[in-house]
C-alpha cells in the first residue's frame, strides 16, 4: 500500500543517509587497510633490511675470525718450528757433552786398569828369583807406550783432570821402578837369558776382573742416565714451548 506523502519522503531520506553512511564507511576501511598495508610493506622492509645488516655484519666477523684463527695458526706453526729446532740442537749439544765426558773417563779407566795390570806383572817378576828378562821389556815396552797414550789424552772437567793426574803419576812411578829392575837385572847378568823360553805373565788378578766389572757397569749406567737426561730436558724445553706458544695464541 502507498505510504502517505510525509512518511515516504521520511523513508527516502532514511534510505539515503544509510547509503550514505555504507560509502562513508567502506571509505574509511578503505584507506585503513591502505595503511595497514603499508605499515606492513615498511615493517617488512626495515625488518630486512635489519636482516641483511646482521648477516653483512656476521660474514664480516666470520671472516676476521677465520683470518686471526689462520694467522695464529701460522704463527704458532712457526713458533714450534723454531722450537722443535733449537730443541734439537740443545739434545745433540747435551749428548754430544755427555758423551765427550765419558769417553775421557773410558779412556782413564781403561789406562788405571792397564797400569794396575802392569804393576802386579811388575811385582810378580821381582818375587821371582830367576830373572825375566823378556817379561821386563815387554812390561817396559807397554808401560811407555801406555805413558805416551796417557800423555795425549784429552781431558776436561775438574774430575777427569784429577783422575788424569793421579793415572799420569802412577804410570811415571811404574816406569821409574821398571828402569830400577832393568838396572839390577844388567847388573846380575840377566839379559844373557832373553833367548831362553820364559813362562807367560800370571792371569789377571781379582781385584783387575773387579776393575773391569766396574767399568762395564759405569758404561752401563752412563747409557741409562744420558737417556734420561735427555729425556727430563726434551719434557722441560716442551712445556717451555707450550707457555710460549700460549703467550703467542693470547697476544695475537
């Protein structure tokens, strides 16, 4: 049914201000997700470009790192090269001093025990009656050349010059009472008997085999100390690389 002039033209009216409101309102949604969208569109920018930083910054550290980390490695592979070097050289200089030592001590025992060995042939002879001509320049011959050999050796270190001395002495007193039994046997005659077969010098004495015994057990024990010395100086010059090797990780 038709509607009275006034109340249609109220409903017109209505109508109208409701559209009104709708397009007033889907303009305002509008824009606000225009601007949403671009509060959105700019978070995301910032947020990568803040990423792209971060990662530009990270790759910068990994780079320094990995160049520090590659430079220490090469320092300290220098460093223990130089070590390892000079530690060599320290091990042959110990065992070279060592064994320089030694070999004068070697050669002293053996010429103790050598003029020990012709001191009791010497007084083997003299409690014999019949005289041993040939037996006496034998003992006289190797009692001088041992004087010779004693003479040149080579000898350092207050310990080895004190043995060489008391060795030299007993080899000059030994050939001086050779000459003294050469005398008197010349005096007796008893160099008419150096054709005569002559029975051969006694065997050596025990306190000679306890001499050499000795000796082999010092040259035994020599070997077992050098290697250990050897070996506290190889752990003592490696911590000492160790700490330098830390002091040069820490400052690089």
């Amino acid at each position: 049914a038709a509607l009275p002039g006034g109340q249609q033209a109220v409903l017109t009216a209505g109508n109208a201000y409701c559209a009104l409101l709708e397009d007033m309102m889907n303009e305002a949604l509008s824009r606000s997700e225009g601007k949403v969208k671009a509060l959105q569109t700019g978070s995301m920018q910032s947020v990568n470009s803040g990423l792209s930083s971060t990662r530009n910054a990270a790759e910068f550290a990994t780079n320094a790192a990995e160049e520090a980390a590659d430079r220490v490695h090469q320092e300290v592979a220098a460093l223990r090269l130089q070590r390892a070097v000079k530690d060599d050289a320290a091990r042959q200089k110990l065992v070279e001093v060592r064994t320089q030592q030694r070999r004068q001590q070697r050669h002293l025992s053996e010429a103790t025990i050598q003029a020990e060995l012709y001191k009791e042939q010497l007084e083997h002879l003299l409690a014999e009656k019949k005289p041993r001509p040939r037996q006496l320049q034998q003992l006289i011959e190797g009692v001088k050349g041992l004087e010779g050999r004693v003479r040149d050796l080579e000898v350092s270190g207050k310990a080895n010059r004190s043995v060489h001395a008391v060795v030299a002495h007993s080899v000059r007193s030994l050939d001086g009472r050779l000459a003294k039994a050469l005398m008197i046997m010349d005096r007796t005659k008893g160099h008419r008997n150096l054709e005569e077969n002559e029975a051969e010098f006694v065997s050596e004495s025990k306190k000679i085999k306890r001499m050499r015994k000795t000796a082999e057990e010092q040259e035994s024990k020599f070997r077992v100390e050098l290697d250990a010395r050897v070996l506290t100086q190889q752990v003592r010059r490696t911590a000492r690389t160790e700490r330098h090797v830390a002091v040069l990780g820490a400052r690089l």
